[in-house]
C-alpha cells in the first residue's frame, strides 16, 4: 500500500510522514523528489521546465521506483509529494493502479496565510520564494480538484504528531 501526503510547502508532509512511518509497522518514507533529483543530475541537463515533475520520465520513475521497492520489501511506502497538476496525479495514480497497488491520498491542508507564516518562520530551510511560488497554484488546485480526490487534514491547528496520528488512524480503519 502507499500512503501519499500531498499539500503544498509548509503543510508538514515531511514532518507528518516520518511521525506516520512510525505509527504504521512495515512502513517505509519514500522521498519522490530523490528521482526529480536524479534526473536534475544528468549531464548535459534535460530541458528546462523549472519543476522536475514536468518532464515526463520523472512520474512513470516515481510508480516504477514504488513497485520496486514494494516487491522487494512488502509494506506500506509513505510518500510525502506535492502534486498540484491533476494530470500529473493521474498519470501516477493510473501507473499504481495497474500494477494493483492501493493508495490512500491525504492532502495535508493549511489556509494561506497559515502557511505562508510557516514558510517564512521556517528555521531549518529559512524562507523561500520558491515555497511562496507554490501558494496560489495550491489554492487553485484544492478549489478545483485536490480536496476532492484526497481525504483532506486540516493543519492550521494541528501539530504534526496530531495529523501523523489522523492519517495512520485512518489507514488502520
């Protein structure tokens, strides 16, 4: 099975995911950007698109890599990725479906200015343009498509630990 924690930066996927791994036995994080940032290595580059999850081999990489390594391991992958292009999200849940792996989708939800305040009070990563871009195509996908193909947590008074607790309830259930 796959547990995916969508939402955009500054909802506490990363967070979330690690506390969720812990509540789920036989699970693994699985952190799909690491194949955007393989194929950000190859030399000469491939065309700039400025997100990875544009190129096309970056999404059939992400199902196959999840196939792989549940073969190999069993379990469950949590998969902390934003995906805001519904084609994209299709593409991927498509790819899992035909290899019958089960996914559950959660989208980790804050209001903007909620994330907008983590993102630039962040101490690790400190603030970023880049996160900022993220905050109105997320808007836009969770009025038109998101919120309706996920079960969706609401962050802005949670704690990480409490959404991590709501996701893994809800697989076990």
């Amino acid at each position: 099975m796959i547990v995916w924690i969508n939402g955009t930066h500054g909802a506490g996927k990363t967070t979330t995911s690690a506390l969720v791994q812990s509540l789920i036995p036989d699970s693994r994080v699985f952190d799909a950007e690491k194949v955007g940032e393989t194929l950000m290595d190859i030399k000469p580059s491939l065309p700039s698109m400025g997100n990875f999850q544009h190129w096309p081999p970056w999404r059939p990489l992400v199902v196959e890599t999840a196939r792989h390594v549940l073969d190999y391991v069993g379990g469950t992958l949590v998969i902390p990725m934003t995906v805001l292009v519904e084609q994209y999200w299709r593409e991927i849940s498509a790819g899992l479906a035909r290899h019958a792996i089960p996914v559950r989708h959660f989208v980790l939800h804050a209001d903007q200015d909620t994330l907008r305040r983590r993102i630039e009070g962040d101490t690790v990563l400190g603030p970023s343009s880049f996160r900022l871009h993220y905050l109105e195509p997320y808007a836009e996908a969770a009025r038109t498509w998101l919120h309706d193909e996920a079960e969706v947590i609401d962050t802005t008074y949670l704690t990480p630990a409490q959404a991590a607790e709501q996701i893994a309830q809800a697989v076990k259930s």
